[in-house]
C-alpha cells in the first residue's frame, strides 16, 4: 500500500503513514462494578496489543522507507478508535490511501475504508493486494451522472490531466436529466485531457461488468463515485461500489 502512497505522489508529494493505537475506552462497553475488575484486566489486555501493532507497523514503515529511496515520508501514531480517530485525522490529506478489504480480514479493516470515506472529507484510494507499480497512466472513469461520481471527478483531475489516456466508462441507464459520459469525456478532451466514452453493455453485475472492461482496456487506477445510491439499496442490488469493495483488481480512487 505504501508503495501505491508513493506511486500516486510522485516527487513533489509527501507520504503520511498513520497508525492508530486502539484506546479500549473508545471500542468496550460500559459494564457495571460487578464487572469492573475483568473489564480493566481486559482492557489493559488491548492497551498492550494495540502498542506492539503500532509498533510493527512502524517497524514495517521504517523497512519501507528505507527501501524507497528518495520517497518524503512520514510516520504518525495517534491512539483513539481505530476507524474514527483515522477518518478525523485524514481531513487534513490530499488523499487517504488505504487497504482493500480482503476475505478472512477483521471487520474493522472494512470499517476503516468506510470511515474514511464518509467521514474524511477526502477522496479515498482503495488499494489491491497486488497493485501495479505504476498508477494513473491509463485511468477508468465510472460515470453514472452521479453527485458522488462528480466529486469523484472533480478530486482526480490533477491525475487526470497527467494521464497518457482517460476512458469514461458507464453501464448505461443514466439518467437523461444529467451528462453523459459523452459529454464527460467532452469536458476533459477540452481540456486537454486525452479522454473517450464506452458504454458497457451489462448482462449481470454492473460492476464485475466494468471492472472485466477496464482490465481489458489496461486501467491502472478507476475513479468512481462511492455509494451513489442509498447504502441499503447498495446492499440489497450488489452495486458496483460493493463489488469494488470486494474484488477491485486496481487501485480505485472513492469520492463520497
């Protein structure tokens, strides 16, 4: 993931690692007297596990930064909720990258990027296990004429701008009433972006549709607008932010 920071930084930017030390009181319920002896046993039980995570982390950032070479990078440790003390701290980034969530991970890795992005303020970028070396190149935009894909769009422009080509990417079933992504693409090509329309014909997921096209197409990074619909409806029809969430193959940069 540091290296995606990096990546998308390049030499005139600078990589923030934060580490949040887990603080009990934020994360355990209250519990009455009769159970104030194992809660505090407990809780100093957390205290010492959340100090030697941070510590590993700084261990592994320090490895990191050794290897980076010229990378301006920094690291910070703060104690307080683990995804709440990060979505508070991350309002004053220019892009808060962070893991995607994989199968078998705690819950609150996804709780993080969730945090992040309705809390920060910030556009997010969600990143693969295995991202490429080098991101922003070849960038897909999802457009759904949107408020969130938007501001999406809107927050990756200096990327946008430096891209070798822009694809403006959409399922189809946009809303008449707002752009297309013809008209998007349109925008960006005056410009001076290197930008193009498809439409994606979707017989199944929209957004294993989309992700299967983009990869053909060579996308080193997708722009999207995180959540578009209600987060129940999202839940109950899948939704492409959902499937980004779980099975994104590059790195996605959300905007909320």
């Amino acid at each position: 993931m540091l290296d995606a920071a990096a990546a998308l930084a390049g030499k005139e930017g600078r990589v923030s690692a934060l580490a949040v030390r887990t603080d009990p009181v934020r994360v355990l319920p209250m519990v009455g007297e009769a159970g104030a002896a194992a809660a505090a046993e407990l809780m100093s039980v957390l205290e010492e596990q959340a100090k030697a995570r941070a510590a590993r982390a700084r261990s592994g950032f320090e490895a990191w930064r050794a290897k980076a070479g010229a990378v301006r990078a920094e690291f910070q440790e703060a104690k307080g909720h683990p995804s709440e003390t990060a979505a508070a701290l991350a309002r004053n980034a220019d892009v808060v990258a962070v893991a995607r969530p994989r199968e078998g991970d705690e819950p609150m890795a996804a709780a993080l990027v969730e945090a992040c992005l309705f809390g920060s303020g910030r556009p997010v970028l969600m990143v693969p296990p295995n991202p490429p070396t080098r991101i922003g190149a070849r960038i897909g935009v999802l457009w759904d004429g949107s408020r969130t894909a938007a501001r999406a769009l809107g927050d990756a422009m200096p990327l946008l701008a430096d891209a070798q080509s822009v694809t403006v990417f959409t399922a189809g079933g946009v809303d008449e009433e707002v752009p297309s992504a013809d008209a998007v693409a349109r925008r960006l090509q005056a410009g001076g972006v290197k930008a193009a329309a498809k439409t994606v014909a979707a017989s199944g997921e929209e957004g294993q549709a989309l992700a299967a096209v983009a990869a053909e197409a060579g996308c080193d990074l997708l722009v999207m607008g995180g959540y578009g619909h209600s987060r129940l409806r999202e839940m109950i029809l899948g939704g492409v932010t959902r499937h980004m969430l779980a099975s994104a193959p590059v790195p996605v940069l959300m905007a909320h």
